[in-house]
C-alpha cells in the first residue's frame, strides 16, 4: 500500500504538507457546438507526497507534466477533483475564504520570471511591504525596517528599496521576489522554476541563496524545475512527474544514485555531459515525445515512450511501490 | 598556402542606438571557422554572442548597424551593408537555425510550401522536384510519413518537431555552414538531447560546419571542437574544447564551468560568480569582468590584449589563471583522469 510506505517518510508530528490522492481537473472547451463535451483534464491525476518541516521536494517533469499544477493546489489556486491537500494539519480545500486567507501567509510563492512577477511602477520597498500591509503584520517605520531586514538577508544592498524593478538585472529581481515571498515569515515556499529565467552565472547564486535560507529561517520548499541538475543541490527528497502523475520518488541521492523508473533515467541521461572528455558516453535518448492521448489511460502513461514497456504496461496502471525505504516508483518493470 | 578559413571575422564592432544613447554589443569581435569544424561560441544573454551571428547572416537592423569590421567568406569578402552582407551567400551557403521554430515559421502556411520555396529560390527546383526533395529533407531529420507531413501547418507539429522542421529548411539550400542559435533552449529535456543527437548526426553525415550559440557548457561539452567565451561583447578566451574545460585561462570561464550544476559531483554549495552580468550601456572600464572577478587587480581598468597561448588558444586578461601547460602534457593529464 503506497500511503502506508509514505507515511514511513516524515515523522508526523514535523510533517508540514501533506497530498492524499490529489487530481486537479479542468474542463476543456467543446471543438465546436454539436460536439460532445470532452471529459475534464486532469492536470494532475492521483498524487501523493509529504513534505517535512525545513525540507526541500524537488519537483522535476516536462512542460504538460503538471508540475506547476502541484505548486498551484498547494496555493490554493487550482480545483481539486480529489484527493485532499493537509497544511500543518489542516485539510486546506476544507478552508473558508477568511481562513484560506490567513493559511495564505504560510504559503507563498516565488514565481519563474521576475521580469513580469513584479509591478515595474512601485518601488522596491512596497513591493516587498506590500505583504506585511496585506496580513496586517507590520505599517510604517516597522515595515520599513523589516524591508531593511529582509533585503539584507537576501543580499540586496540596502538602497535598494527605493528604486523600481525596471533597473535591476534578473538574478536582482529574483531576489527581490524571494524577499517578497519570505516577508510574512512564511513556513512554506512554493518556487515554480525560480532560476529557469537567469543567466547560467546568476543561477548558482539563486540555488545557494535558497540553500542559505533554508538553513537561517527553517523554511521548506516546493522547488519546481524541468532538470534533474538544477534541483540536486537544493533538494532533500525528489518527485519526478509524468503526465500528471508520480513516477518516481525518494531521497536526493537514491534518484541519482539508483534511480527506479525508466524515465528519471531518461532524464538523467538527457544531461549533456559537462566534460568533452566523456564524450559520446552519454547514452541513447528515449524516442517520441510527450503526448496525452486519452485512451491510453488504462495503462502507464509513459509505456509509448518506454524502452521496457512490456503488455501489462498498456493495460494497467502502474501502483507507486515501494522498492527501497522511502523509494517508491510506478513501474511494472522495476 | 594555407587555404582561407571558410568564415573569418575580424574586428566586428554593432552598435545599437537607444533613447540612452549608443552602447555597442559586439565591441571588437575576432574569429574564424574553418572547414568541417563545430565552433561554439559561449556566453550569457547580453555577451553578443547572437549579435554577432545575426551580423554575419546580415540580419542587424536599426537601431542596430555594423560600425566597423570585415567579414570574409572563403576570402572573399561578404559585402553588403551597414546592416550587414547581402542575403546572396547568407542563406544560401550559411543557413541559421534560431531558438523559437514558432516564431521563424510562418504559421499561415504549410510546412511544405516553406521549404519547397527555400528550394525554389536558392536551388532553382521546380514543383514537382521541389516537393519531392523538401519531403527527403523532411525524413532526413528524422520525420516519419513526410509527404503527408508537407501539408501540416506549424502548429500541428510538436516543439521538438518544429525545430526539426527549422532544421531541414536550414538544410534545403545546402548551406557549408549551419548557425545553430540556442537551438535546444525552448524545448523539453528528452527532446534537447534529441536534437543534438540530430544535428551531431547531420553534421557528420552532411560534413557540415556549425557554429553553435549556447550558454550551455553541457552542449558545448558534446559538440564543439573548439570555443569562444564571449563576455560584454568581446571574446575573452578561445581555445580547443578540451583545453578550455582542463585548464580555462580567463576567470570568467574558470567561473562558468564551476557553477554550472552538475550531476556527477557532490550536491553541496555551488561555487558562484558573484554580481551581475554588466548593462551593456554601462560598461566598467578596462576589462568588463573586473567587478566581477576573484583575481582583478588594479592594472584591469585597462582593456586586456588578447594574449596568443599557443596551441589555438587565446586569453584576454591581465592576470589568467595558471599558464597552460604544453600540449603533450595537457594530453597526459587528460590520461590521468
């Protein structure tokens, strides 16, 4: 039984975020007035996981994988079709809008593309206050001096705050949105690809600044990216999406080291090698490309793609196992 | 005599005007590539590293203008105009293939009258040769059913497919050289490897050159032979792939390859660059990394020659990183790894 195997993961009293079987569906638009309706898509389809106070899940996935669909749910900002969403021990699609609310200040997000996530028209200081205002934390002189506090902490000089977006770089932005984000004190960082957008030499410095964070104020992350490289020096423990469902996942090095599912290791083959002399080491890709199609759906999403796909992959849905302590995949060949 | 490199660059300089001002984004550009040869050209948005490609296929275009330099085609010289050389060989012998298939193709139209017209113009085919050589094409870079395929608009395909649709278009005119601009960039993980196993695979197969534009050193790691780092609109190291990987000369390189994550080394703190890349309309004076590097001194607020290394290397700094050693140490130490 999987969730009994995940269950064996966090210690319950420091487990923070909790999915129980969570689809996320969207009604899809008819193709033309006499059609049938299509059913729902389902962006996610039956995902469970846990996260633990001060940990990192890396979330890893193509685009159409449904990764950014899981930071959206736990925002609150998708419509679950099942499954239920448990924050610090709250059921959070249970929640009133005043409650939802409240809850909103321990989960914030830090967006993929600081050119377009920040107001160019209002100063640095009010876009990192405007939080504190919101929740009715801080006004005045105090918000001000948190504004100080919190661009420090993010290494930003402190002149900073009066100036506008529009005349920083993008690493500077992202770390004005990670201040933003960490104004509330919040327990929980939704990060949906935060250095996707930046400069190769601007990246390392965005991931260690999470890692320094992290460490200083206890905060745990949802750390959403497409690459198996990026999320490996932030990352405790990692899910590898497919199709809107867990193919994989488990501790840092278990999916590096000795992964289970035929596609994180085709993600990790996918890497080019960052060493011309290993050249040619790098083994064959997998072939085709991600695609949907309905009828499929009886089987593992993946098997048209699959180089071990074998019958009963077509024809059933693979259970999230267990294959090592805390290292589940959903494979029928693993 | 040695026969002249196929494309040769020398002292390119763009400059583009804004309400700030003029600021140049290539400031004094120097290459070559020779024949059969993969150069990749390295650096991060802003380098200058696309302006500089885009000056050679004559796509700069106001505000933008070439305000000094000389570009030669087998030796000859690629005239044309402020703008840049004329679409005569930019085209026809150099093709380019661009980061965002969607926006290169045009979506009113089906893929096969995109490149039966490249084939029409560039190689004189008729309909029917035309149709028949675009759906070769089509299958060479591996689309299956092409003939039924040339009837698809652009988005009906997939982003991996796309882009080898741009590919085959690049390819109908039979170009000598293929400029490849962060062609893997916009796409899925499983499809980028894809992709650079088609285009490694075409290469050889077509003897092509290529010269690839990438802020990836992973890319640059699998396809080139050798590299140009471009930073604030100069090189400022070349060198064969595996000399710049062993022992980087400029700072800035030696900083690239160390933060770059990677899956084969132990998941702790990456070892950054510091600051930010600098506003091309602000540039510091002297050497443009110096307020970024671990090794500046105070002789850096003057411009950096660019020392020759030997062996095809070249470094533009003041102060770079331990002299590599010669070559038949260097092939040693390779060993030893």
């Amino acid at each position: 039984m999987p969730e009994s195997e995940m269950a064996k993961q966090a210690d319950p009293a420091k487990r923070l975020v909790e999915f129980t079987d969570v689809s996320v569906a969207y009604d899809v638009q008819r193709a033309a007035f006499w059609h049938r309706k299509p059913p729902p898509f389902r962006a996610i389809d039956g995902v469970s996981f846990q996260i633990g106070r001060g940990e990192t899940l890396g979330v890893v996935g193509e685009s159409g994988s449904g990764k950014s669909t899981i930071g959206k749910a736990l925002l609150g900002r998708a419509p679950l079709a099942t499954g239920n969403i448990s924050f610090d021990g709250r059921d959070i699609s249970k929640l009133s809008g005043a409650a939802m609310r409240r809850l909103r200040r321990h989960i914030q997000p830090v967006l993929q593309d600081p050119y377009a996530s920040l107001n160019p028209r209002m100063r640095v200081a009010d876009i990192i206050a405007e939080p504190l205002l919101v929740h009715g934390i801080a006004r005045g002189k105090e918000a001000e001096a948190r504004v100080a506090q919190l661009l420090n902490l993010v290494g930003l000089p402190s002149d900073t705050a009066s100036r506008h977006p529009g005349s920083f770089s993008g690493g500077q932005r992202q770390r004005i949105g990670i201040a933003r984000a960490l104004a509330v004190e919040p327990d929980f960082i939704v990060a949906d690809e935060p250095v996707s957008a930046l400069d190769v030499s601007i990246r390392a410095q965005i991931i260690n600044l999470f890692r320094d964070l992290q460490q200083e104020l206890g905060v745990a992350y949802l750390f959403i990216a497409h690459d198996l490289a990026i999320v490996r020096h932030v990352s405790h423990r990692i899910a590898v999406v497919y199709a809107g469902r867990v193919a994989e996942i488990g501790p840092r090095d278990a999916i590096y080291g000795s992964p289970q599912h035929p596609y994180t290791r085709a993600l990790l083959d996918a890497v080019p090698i960052p060493d011309p002399a290993r050249r040619g080491e790098r083994r064959p890709t997998i072939r085709g490309e991600f695609g949907r199609p309905g009828d499929e759906d009886h089987g593992c999403r993946f098997a048209p793609r699959c180089p071990l796909a074998t019958k009963i992959c077509r024809e059933a849905v693979p259970p999230l196992a267990a294959k090592a302590p805390g290292h589940l995949a959903a494979c029928w060949n693993s | 005599m040695t026969p002249p490199p196929l494309l040769e660059i020398e002292d390119l300089v763009v400059s583009f005007t804004t309400r700030r001002g003029v600021f140049e984004a290539v400031r004094g550009v120097s290459l070559h590539v020779e024949p059969g040869e993969t150069l990749g050209i390295v650096g991060e948005s802003g380098s200058g590293k696309s302006v500089t490609m885009q000056a050679v296929m004559g796509l700069i275009e106001a505000p933008g203008a070439i305000e000094r330099g000389a570009m030669r085609w087998n030796g000859e010289p690629l005239s044309g105009t402020r703008h840049g050389p004329r679409a005569a060989v930019a085209g026809r012998e150099i093709a380019m293939v661009f980061q965002d298939a969607m926006t290169s193709l045009n979506p009113l139209l089906t893929v096969g009258v995109q490149i039966t017209e490249v084939l029409r113009r560039h190689k004189g085919l008729k309909a029917a040769a035309a149709s028949a050589r675009a759906s070769e094409l089509l299958r060479l870079v591996g689309i299956t059913n092409p003939e039924g395929r040339l009837h698809y608009l652009p988005h009906q395909f997939s982003g991996g497919m796309r882009q080898r649709i741009m590919i085959a278009m690049a390819l109908a005119a039979e170009p000598a050289l293929l400029i490849a601009d962060e062609p893997t960039t916009a796409l899925d993980v499983t499809i980028q490897a894809q992709i650079v196993d088609l285009l490694a695979e075409l290469r050889d197969r077509l003897h092509l050159s290529v010269v690839l534009v990438t802020h990836d050193m992973g890319l640059v790691a699998e396809l080139c032979d050798r590299v140009a780092v471009m930073y604030a609109g100069r090189i400022v190291e070349t060198a064969p792939v595996q000399e710049l990987f062993a022992a980087p000369a400029h700072p800035y390189t030696a900083g690239l390859l160390r933060s770059m994550p990677r899956l084969d080394d132990s998941a702790g703190r990456l070892e950054a660059i510091e600051g930010s890349p600098p506003d091309p309309s602000d540039l510091p004076e002297g050497c443009a990394f110096r307020t970024r590097c671990p090794r500046a001194q105070e002789d850096c607020i003057h411009d950096p020659l660019t020392t020759d290394l030997g062996s095809g290397r070249g470094v533009a700094c003041w102060h770079p990183l331990a002299p590599p050693v010669a070559h038949g140490q260097e092939a040693r130490v390779h060993a030893g790894e």
